[in-house]
C-alpha cells in the first residue's frame, strides 16, 4: 500500500506562507490549505490568501473566527484603536522586544485549528477508508521563521517542538494510532532574502501576496512586515512583483 501524506498549510496569503504552501506541494504531501478571519485589522490578507490557493489549484476554506478579536484584544492587529501600529522601525530594532503586533497566542490558536481539522482527515482515511495507520502522515505547514522576524514568541523552533509533542499526546491520532502529529516549518532558519529565492524557485505566485499590516490599496511601506519583505526582496537580488 502506498503512502499517504496529509498536509495542512496555514495560508494567510503573505510572502512566506505562500512559500510555505508552495514547498509542501513540492513536497508531495496532498495539500489542502485554511485560512483564519480572526477579525484582523489588515483584512486584505484573506483576499490574497484566496488569491494564493487558486493560483496554487489548493482546495482551501477560510474559517470565520471572528470572535477571537475580542478575545486577544491587546494587539495593534485586533484593537489598533487602542494600541499602536509599529512603523518606520529599523529592521535591527524588530527583534529587540515583543512588538504591539503580536496578537496572544494566536499561533497555539490556529494550530489547535489546523490540527483538528487535520486528525479529522486522517481519522476518516483510517476508520473509514481503512487506510493503514503505518502508511499515514499528517502534517502542519506553517511559514514560522526565527531568522528574520519581529520578535514574536511563538516563531522559535523550541515553541514548535513543544507543541507539536502537546497535540499528539491530546490526539486520537497519536496515542491509539501512533502517528506522528508533524508541524514543518520549512522556513524557520531562513533569511528573508532566502525565503524570496525559494519562492522564486518554486514558482510561488507572489504578485498576488500581501504582507501589509494596513489594508490600503497598496503596502503602506512603513510597517514592520513591510519592512521585512522590502529587506529581502533587496537582499535577493529581485523585484517585488506586487510593486511593479
């Protein structure tokens, strides 16, 4: 019996998680991808990630969770009324603290998402397809990167090895079936400009990305995630596509 790879992409349709998403299809994982509205300020994001999913031919759902705006209020991406947005920083001052941008723990949030979505799949390949759990992988991508970030926590390697270790000793999956409950970060140790080249390598549709905290018609240019992506897109050598 051949092997069946289960791959889950946590698109929000910037630079990185469409790089993300182009890797795992590189990587022969079947791919399906999910986007989360949790009633961010820079709404255009969930535009682009549809954008993304179509260019990409990935089956995706955008999942209507609103409600965590009220809930992870301290953060310029869900109460910018109230907290400030970063801007004109320079990019050696992103990591020096946790900026405004952070929204708690909205990673462990979309992960907890992504996962059940996830052993929901792989729970029916086994108990209704009557796939063998041997030949069963199940996987989270997400574009998390240690190397040129803006100092959120929950970009670190450490935090994905932990957690990927709590969803499979919470999950059906990992404790009956003994399948390992994955979390790829395929761009954890890269440089901005690394992470262009890959892109560029896999033909990831990047003209219709949008990294932006701010949902102008165009990037503001002045915002910290603005900032990171005109780095390295400099430092590689190559012409942001959505600028031309």
């Amino acid at each position: 019996m051949t092997q069946k790879r289960i791959g889950l992409v946590l698109l929000s349709g910037g630079l990185d998680s469409t790089t993300a998403a182009a890797w795992a299809i590189a990587d022969g994982m079947t791919v399906r991808a999910i986007s989360f509205d949790y009633g961010q300020t820079h709404r255009r994001e969930l535009a682009a990630a549809t954008a993304v999913a179509k260019r990409l031919r990935l089956a995706h759902n955008t999942v209507d969770v609103s409600f965590y705006r009220d809930l992870a209020a301290h953060s310029a991406l869900t109460n910018p009324n109230r907290i400030p947005m970063p801007t004109e920083r320079d990019i050696s001052e992103m990591a020096d603290d946790i900026p405004s941008t952070y929204v708690p723990l909205r990673n462990t949030f979309f992960l907890t998402m992504g996962a059940a979505w996830l052993e929901s799949a792989a729970l029916r390949a086994i108990e209704e397809d009557r796939i063998d759990p041997g030949k069963l992988e199940a996987t989270l991508v997400i574009a998390a990167n240690a190397i040129d970030y803006s100092g959120y926590p929950d970009c670190r390697p450490e935090y994905y090895e932990t957690i990927a270790e709590g969803l499979r000793l919470g999950s059906k999956i990992g404790t009956q079936y003994n399948i390992p409950f994955s979390i790829a970060t395929p761009l954890i140790a890269l440089t901005k400009a690394d992470i262009v080249r890959l892109a560029f390598d896999l033909n990831a549709p990047l003209d219709v990305t949008w990294s932006c905290y701010d949902s102008g018609d165009k990037p503001c240019g002045r915002c910290d995630s603005c900032g990171l992506r005109a780095k390295g897109f400099a430092d590689a050598g190559i012409a942001d596509p959505t600028l031309s």
